[in-house]
C-alpha cells in the first residue's frame, strides 16, 4: 500500500528530437548553429486536476478558454468524481478503452449473512487479465466450500477472516487472515472461508482472479452442503462415503453460496491429515511486514519470493511494469492516473475509494495522489514475481546524448537523474 504518495514518475515519453538548423552559407570557422526542436516543444499549459468529489460546485466541461457550459442535463455527482474525463488535460489525446470501474456500480448479490459484488471483462472490457470481486461476511458467516479454475488472492480490508483448505496430496491447512493480511488459494484447491467473531462486524475482503472473465456465478463448488450432491443420486453418493443413504436426507437442495453459521473458536485446529499439512501455508501476514519509507509515502510487495503458494499473482504500487498487466484498488484518498497507450493516445482518469483501475502491460502510467489526504492503494500483478521499469532510472543509465537528444533536458537535469528505482516520489522540497 501506498502511503502520502504525493506525485509519481511520468512513465510517458514526448518525441522531441534536437537536430542543427539548416544552413546556406556557414563558414568553417562560424560559431556552432542553434538546435532547433524538429516538432513543436511540449506545451507548458496547467493540467492539473480542477476539482475533487466534495467541492461544493456545479462542475463545467470548461478548462482554460476550452469547452464551454454544460447547459443540458447534468449528474452532478458523477462528473464531481470524474473531473478529468468532463474536463481533461490538454495532454490527453485519441481513444484509450475505459480503464475506471467503482464497484458501487456493481449489482450487489445479497444472501443470509453477507453480500458479494464483482468486476470483470463484462463492465470492464480493457481488464482481460485479472477480475474482482468484494466480498462481506457477519461474523460467523462463511463462504461455503469451493474450488476455482483460476488463482484466487484475497486482501482483507476489515475484520479476520478462517481459511481452510486441502491440496491434492491430501494435506490440510487451517490459518486466519487478519485486516491487511492475504491469502492465496492456487486454481483447483477446495477452500473455505468464514469470518470470526474477533469483530462485531465479521470482515470485509478483495478477491482476485488471474482471469479477466472469472464470474462468482460461474464458480465450481464443492458442495456438500449446497449445489453439487443434490444433482447427484443419493445412492451414490452413499456408495462414495460408504454409509447408509440416510446419512443425506438433509442435504441441503440448492447451493448455500454465502450463509450463516456459529463463529469458528479462536483455537480452531485442522483434523490431523495422514499426508500432513501443505508446505507453504496459504497465508501471508501482510499486516506485520515493516513498509519501506520514501520520500513521497511508503510501500510493500509482496509476490512469489515471500509469499511461496503465490504464483500467479504478486502486489506492489510502482508505475510501470514491462510484462504485467496491472490491477488497483483504491482503499482510501483520491487519485489520478494517466495512460499512455502509444501512438499518442493518452487519457487520464480519477479514483476514489472502492474504485477498480486497470492498466494494460507496457502502458506508461503514473499514479498521483491529488487529495488533501493518505492515498491507499493496492496494485495486483499476474506474475509470480513483481517486476518494474522506472523511467527516472531508465534515463539515469542512458547515455546523456540520446537523452538530450530526446528531451532537450539540460546537462544539469540529466545529472540530476536517480539511478536507483524510487518507486514513489514526493514533490521536490
């Protein structure tokens, strides 16, 4: 998470290629032509964000002597929660897909205990590569046992959430996950999840999927309380449990999906397995690992080379990742963002708390914290090891020609340049 994250590197590079000006009749011994820029230098206009959720005003699609009056129909608070998109920066440019979901936009499936609300491929067509969903439970509540076709990582917001689980080998695990912890449950292993009673409120949690089109409603569930044994025979389902068919009368007849339940004892144990207990615990106490201090915040990453289960999906906050596509999810404080899709298309677009972004790999982004107060956000990567290009260092450890060749940047600027990766920058002091 991303803390007091003032401003962040400009992953966006302006075509600004220095070469000498024609001459007619220069003598050998005249002084050395002035460079001249071979397209126009990029423009100095303010574009800054003009105002935020909360100003108090009736905003206008105006920026500078640009646009004009909205005089038609107006959702006010929309366009004070999208202040970019009404009236964008001068330095946006051509098509870029929607890149913003909230997930106050979702429908909300609500059940006895809990509720669950998604994002996926079908609201956000750009997000090909990973889903979410944002899940509650009361205290008790549990989310029934079920396995995934895909990777499933979670982030507790709220609350402490038991997790159990059984790989293919036979070996159990029983963990809970507190408020800022993680769990990671790779694609096929049966799960369960049920919140305790630590709080009043039960918990609160992020999930995510390692597949843009994964759907709640669309998941395999081991049901023995729920869907599945219903739509089997009862004789034989007798026959694989080896007892009385009686044994099944109260199955339930549909799937329980999200339900009430008695909370787990804070002493809970897994049933001692022959095969023993997974090798890596599918847990990782995120909450208790120290953050790294910047000069614009502070941040954590974590991925495969600490938390060992996780491999398909690593998280950090950075502004660049080469290979990667990027899911976010903003916690708290407002933010900006800007993408760069090549070929001149940029747009920027702003995030609240509950907002989900995504960024496709090689996309030049910056993330900007354009609120008064702490701006906290979770950025998810499929990989199994997070990985990043900065662009401070990246033109630190370029020869300083091609550099001013590039950006007509002073010899002074480029000297200036950090050659270690800052991952979050504060405004110059």
């Amino acid at each position: 998470m991303a803390k007091g994250l003032s401003t962040a590197l400009i992953s966006l590079l302006f075509a600004a290629i220095a070469a000498s000006a024609p001459g007619s009749d220069v003598s050998p011994t005249s002084a050395a032509a002035s460079p001249s820029p071979t397209v126009p230098y990029a423009s100095d206009d303010p574009n800054a964000i003009l105002w935020l959720p909360g100003s108090g005003i009736t905003p206008e699609a105006e920026r500078g002597s640009l646009g004009a009056t909205v005089i038609g129909p107006q959702n006010v608070p929309i366009d004070l929660e999208n202040a970019d998109l009404l009236a964008p920066p001068t330095t946006d440019n051509g098509d870029v897909p929607n890149a913003k979901w909230p997930m106050g936009l979702s429908h909300n499936r609500l059940q006895t205990g809990g509720w669950a609300r998604q994002q996926n491929i079908e609201v956000m067509p750009i997000a090909t590569a990973m889903a979410g969903v944002n899940m509650r439970l009361e205290p008790g509540a549990i989310r029934e046992l079920h396995w995934h076709k895909t990777g499933e990582w979670a982030y507790v917001i709220k609350g402490n959430v038991q997790v159990t689980g059984v790989n293919t080998k036979g070996q159990n695990f029983l963990g809970t996950a507190n408020a800022g912890d993680l769990w990671y449950f790779p694609a096929g292993i049966p799960h369960s999840l049920q919140a305790t009673n630590d709080t009043v409120d039960g918990a609160e949690f992020l999930l995510v999927f390692d597949s843009g089109s994964f759907s709640e409603d669309a998941t395999f569930l081991v049901k023995y309380l729920s869907d599945w044994l219903p739509h089997v025979p009862k004789e034989v389902i007798a026959k694989n449990f080896q007892t009385d068919i009686s044994a099944f009368n109260n199955i339930p007849s549909k799937e329980l999906y999200i339900f009430p339940a008695i909370p787990p004892p804070s002493n809970q144990q897994a049933p001692e397995s022959p095969q023993g207990t997974v090798p890596y615990p599918f847990t990782y106490p995120l909450s208790q690992v120290p953050v790294t201090p910047l000069s614009g915040g502070s941040v954590k990453v974590v991925d495969s080379t600490v938390f060992t289960v996780s491999t398909t999906i690593a998280a950090a906050e950075v502004t660049w990742h080469p290979t990667q596509d990027e899911w976010d999810f903003f916690l708290e404080g407002s933010a900006r963002i800007t993408l760069f899709a090549s070929s001149s298309q940029a747009r920027t677009f702003d995030f609240q708390a509950g907002d989900v972004g995504y960024i496709p790999a090689s996309y030049g982004h910056y993330v900007e914290n354009v609120g008064n107060t702490t701006l906290k956000f979770l950025e998810i990567f499929q990989t199994d090891v997070y990985q990043d290009v900065s662009l401070a260092q990246w033109l630190a450890l370029t020869p300083p020609e091609l550099v001013k060749a590039h950006l007509g940047l002073s010899d002074e600027t480029i000297a200036a340049l950090n050659k270690t990766k800052q991952i979050v920058v504060g405004p110059l002091s």
